[in-house]
C-alpha cells in the first residue's frame, strides 16, 4: 500500500476519518472481502511500520525512552502489535469501503505490475534506517536533476495523486495535538497552554513542515521505486489518479492515521504510570 511516509526521525501523525468526511456506512464491504483486499495491499506491513516510529513518542515529550529500559520494548509490542491494529482497520474499513471501489483498487493490485508495486512499498516500509534510506533517495534525485530526467516530474505526479503534502500536514498536526492532550491528561507532562493556544501554536509550523514534507515525498519516491521505469511509475500515477481510486487512498490513509493516533493516544496514558510528570 502506498501511504503517507515516515519523515526521518519525525513521528508521523494523523487526522481522524470525521476530520476528513469520510465517514459513510452506506454500501458496506464484504469482511471477508475487505481482509483480502488489505493482505494484497499490504495494509499489515503499512501498520507494522507504525511501530518503527515509537521511539520518537518520548522524544516530543522531552523524555529518554532509554530509561525506561526493557519495559519501553514490553509497551511498544503490546501498544503496537500487528493484529490489533489490523482488526482495527478491518472493521472501519468494512462499515466505510464500498464493495465498488473495493473492486475497482483490488483488480489494479492483481496485475504484476501492481503486486510488484506492493512488494516494493512492504520494503521500504520496513527499513528502519531513514538516514540511509533518505541519503539513497537524495542521491537518486540528484542523479535525475543532472540529466533532466522527466521522472522528477512524473515522481511529483504520483505524490499529488497520494495528496501526500496537504494530507500529511493535517495528519502530522491533528495527531500532535491528541498526543499531546493525551500526555497532559495522564500526568506525564504539563501544559502552559489552553488547547486552542496549542492548536494555533502547532498549525503556525505549517509553512516549514509543508516544505519539508514536499522534499522528503520526492527522494521516498525516488528511493522506493527505484527498480520501476517511467512508464510504470506513470501508470501507477494515473492509477491512483482515477476517482474510485483517489476514494480508496483517502479512505485507506485516513484509517492508517486513525490507528496511529489511537495507539500513541494509548502510549501518553500508558506512560503516565512508568514516568514522573514534568513541564513542557
């Protein structure tokens, strides 16, 4: 599955499926049909990558995670583990997922060119190196931009088909804040702003981060898709250009970033009873 990418050593944060309209239960998927459809897209090593990034939950809280030691670990694999997270996409995407749309995305991953996309993305995923993972994608983009290549452009394509920046953004700052309130309202840290004054503080960032986000799609691209051509990138990019599709990714990444606030949400009420409260 192609979803919003993890900024190097930045935790990835999510806006809720209301935020996004995209709460419907007309039409209902078939389960069964549904849980097919996340294994061929690989929906679960998407979630799994999920768990790389929670290391950096202490980070925004001003905290170690080394001192809490093994019992970081033991939280990270019970917070985290795989099969709840599915069930948990399953089920919202059972009552939101038209049989349709599930059809039209489910027949385009069943070509070779779309299981090879999947195996590709599962990779990438999964690299816990950023740094290395980054420096390999700045050095392809490098490469292109001395010779002219037209696939910058078509790599630029299939990001706004993703609507990776403005989607990102409202990820990264709506989860921000649920982690945030989630921490103060366990007692790990202590807020010096009412949370309107938080909501304004964090949406002030937007300008540097919807730069930032812009470069790192471009060299994540590059990196992952490295071993395709620019005819298949492009027809992934016209793919996921199509309307049942732009439905589908929207649905799919809304659901993915619910999860994730969910569970670092459970992370901020967990660490209230293994860390002393301090000021933020």
């Amino acid at each position: 599955m192609r979803s919003v990418f993890r900024l190097p050593r930045t935790l990835i944060m999510a806006a809720t499926l209301a935020m996004m309209g995209l709460f419907s239960t007309a039409h209902a998927a078939d389960p069964a049909r549904v849980d097919a459809f996340l294994e061929v897209t690989g929906f679960d090593v998407a979630l799994e990558s999920i768990r790389l990034s929670a290391d950096t939950a202490p980070q925004m809280l001003g905290i170690d995670a080394a001192a809490f030691g093994s019992e970081w670990s033991r939280l990270v694999r019970e917070v985290f583990e795989t099969d709840v997270m599915l069930q948990m996409g399953s089920e919202i995407l059972t009552e939101t997922l038209s049989d349709d749309a599930l059809e039209h995305a489910a027949a385009f991953y069943a070509t070779d060119l779309g299981q090879r996309l999947v195996a590709a993305e599962n990779a990438s995923h999964m690299k816990e190196d950023d740094a290395a993972k980054s420096e390999a994608g700045t050095a392809i983009v490098e490469g292109l931009e001395r010779i002219g290549s037209p696939r910058i452009d078509i790599l630029k394509r299939l990001n706004a088909a993703s609507d990776v920046e403005d989607s990102s953004i409202r990820a990264i700052q709506e989860v921000q804040i649920r982690f945030l309130l989630a921490a103060a309202n366990a007692g790990v840290i202590k807020l010096q702003m009412e949370e309107p004054d938080l909501r304004e503080s964090v949406r002030g960032q937007s300008a540097q981060m919807r730069e930032a986000i812009k470069q790192n799609a471009v060299t994540s691209a590059a990196y992952t898709y490295q071993a395709f051509s620019d005819d298949e990138v492009l027809e992934y990019a016209i793919a996921l250009e199509h309307p049942k599709m732009q439905h589908v990714y929207a649905l799919m990444n809304a659901v993915q970033y619910e999860i994730m606030a969910n569970r670092f949400e459970a992370v901020a009420q967990r660490l209230g009873g293994m860390q002393p409260s301090q000021d933020l």
